[in-house]
C-alpha cells in the first residue's frame, strides 16, 4: 500500500471509528434512509 495514503488512514481512523460507533449511522439501512438523512 501506498505510504502516503496508509499514512493518512491512520490518521483519520479515530474519527472513522467515531462514525461508526454513532447512533444515527447505526440507523441507517436503506438507501432511502440516507436519502433523508442527507
């Protein structure tokens, strides 16, 4: 894997995992539940 783009996906995986582990992530199941939260 690229150095640079490993580099950053280290970085940026506390706030990834942040997203995850959301409530209203979680809830979202179809496409038209994105559609609204959009």
């Amino acid at each position: 894997m690229n150095v640079r783009l490993k580099r950053i996906q280290t970085a940026i995986e506390p706030l990834r995992q942040e997203i995850i582990n959301h409530k209203v992530y979680s809830e979202i199941k179809t496409l038209r539940d994105l559609k609204i939260f959009m």
